[in-house]
C-alpha cells in the first residue's frame, strides 16, 4: 500500500522469506510482481531478474 511504502517493510518480509527458505531446504521460490510496480522495483534492487512475462492484463 503507498502509504506503506518507502519505510523497509517490505525488504525486511523478501530478506525474511528467502532466509526462511534457504533454511527449510528450498530449491528455488517463485514470485509474481506488477511488471514495474513497487515489488517488482524491489526485486530488481535486491539482484533478481525477471524470467518473463507470462501474461500481463490490459488496464
């Protein structure tokens, strides 16, 4: 939510979940961003890169 934004949660909830998966034996964990939303911003700062688009909906 904007008013949310720009205060760490966000990164602080993505660096929790891959430790936490890292440390439960995941190979991999999927995620599903707004192509140039927030969350897809924040994977893009955190090293990620996109594997494609699979679909994205007209607005």
């Amino acid at each position: 939510m904007p008013e949310h934004r720009g205060r760490g949660h966000g990164r602080t909830l993505w660096r929790a979940a891959m430790h936490w998966g890292g440390e439960h034996g995941a190979d991999y964990q999927l995620l599903q961003t707004e192509v140039g939303g927030a969350s897809d911003r924040l994977c893009t700062t955190e090293g990620l890169l996109s594997l494609r688009v699979v679909h994205q909906a007209e607005a």
